[in-house]
C-alpha cells in the first residue's frame, strides 16, 4: 500500500524520454523514494509521430495500467499524484483536471477510467496554449501538438488547454515556475493558479526567483521541500 507518484517527462511533446528530467531532479527523486512514495515515470508519443489528443491518451493508458496492477506492485490505488515538467507539466495537469470531465477522446477503448489523483505538481507547464507567441506559427511545438497553429484553430488549442478543465472538483495543485522562462512564460502558471483560485481548488504558485525554464535550480532544497512536504500531506 504505497502510495504513487506518477512523473511526466517534457521535451516539448516531441523530445526526451522518460529519463529526461531526472537528470537535474536526483535530489528530488531520492527523496520521494525515500520519504516512502513510489514513483513511476512515463513515455507518451511525440507529436511528430501523432497529434493531440495521443499524448494524453498515452499518459492515461499508462495510469490505468499502473492502477490496474496496484497489487502486483504494491502501489495504493487510492492514493495516486501526478507530477509533470514543462510539456509534461502540461499533460500533468491535463491529468488532473480532465480526470472528473470523464472526456472520451482522452482514453483508450477498453482501458480502466477508475482512477483519480490527489495532488498534481506542475512544473512550468503550459496551462492556455493560445497564450504562447508562436501561437500563429503553424511550426511552434504548440501547433504541432494539435496539428494547426492556435489562432487558426482555437477550438483545438481548447481543447488541449488544462484551464479549460478546471472545476470545484479538481486535486489540489502545487505549481512552480521559473521567473525568467524564457520558453513557458509564468503568465501561463499565474493563469492557471488564478482559474484554480476562482474555482476554490486548493493551490500554491511558487515563482523560483531568476529561475530559467528548467535545470538545478528546481532541485534547491526549499523547492523540494515543498514537493514533500505537498506530497505527504496531499497523499497521506
């Protein structure tokens, strides 16, 4: 009866691995597995090979697989948190705020919908894709994501758009972001925190002072120790 901590790798949703972010997290990592969490990190298929909603039908097939084998690996079911970085941050919070809308598109025939999460950790992910500035380049990640550049097809960039999802009903979030993302500007954590707040979901901003997009600075330790800290409580 461990609880679960499931990571979603970013690369832009068309890079890395599920490798990718742990390289500058360790610390982080050591000490989720040590305060007594397990942790499952997740691949999804890059948009190059498939458009939206594929990633996060991937990202909710591997959840159902891990829910489904709860006792197989001795993971408490009941007790699942997500946590993403960048586009993974995106497709963290999709998860968690999509999970209560019961959306067809974002589950594969067949798969376990029973699941749910008690806390997502968002790191500078993407919460409203018309807000990038390529939102009108039909090359930008964002318009390959959904196949088409955001202001032509603001129904699509919609639809991949976590606020999109938010409601009284949501996880509670914890969502930190660099003050100098020059890639994901905190705009889109500001936002996200805001329609969270309006929405009287628990939540907390953190804006990491002369932070970059990603990188070391994330595993400081008042940053992780947030991150325990969130997870004991919220995973208890």
């Amino acid at each position: 009866n461990i609880p679960l901590v499931i990571f979603v790798h970013g690369g832009a949703w068309l890079s890395n691995d599920k490798y990718a972010d742990m390289g500058y997290m360790k610390k982080t990592v050591a000490e989720i597995i040590s305060n007594g969490f397990a942790l499952a990190s997740i691949d999804y298929r890059f948009s190059t090979h498939a458009v939206f909603p594929a990633q996060i039908q991937d990202c909710n097939r591997a959840v159902s697989f891990l829910y489904d084998n709860a006792d197989k690996y001795g993971f408490d079911k009941k007790r699942f948190a997500v946590m993403g970085f960048s586009a993974g941050g995106h497709l963290a919070s999709l998860m968690g705020l999509s999970k209560n809308n019961n959306v067809k598109d974002f589950f594969m025939p067949g798969t376990s919908q029973s699941f749910s999460y008690k806390g997502v950790v968002d790191f500078y992910g993407p919460a409203e894709l018309i807000l990038f500035p390529g939102n009108n380049d039909v090359k930008s990640p964002e318009s390959i994501l959904i196949g088409a550049a955001p202001l032509a097809r603001p129904d699509l960039a919609k639809a991949a758009s976590p606020v999109t999802y938010v409601d009284k009903n949501d996880p509670p979030f914890l969502i930190i972001h660099g003050e100098k993302d020059d890639l994901v500007s905190p705009k889109q954590s500001q936002l996200l925190s805001a329609w969270l707040s309006q929405s009287g979901v628990k939540n907390e901003l953190i804006i990491v002072k002369d932070a970059p997009h990603f990188g070391a600075m994330f595993d400081a330790d008042e940053i992780r120790a947030k991150v325990i800290n969130f997870l004991k409580v919220q995973l208890k």
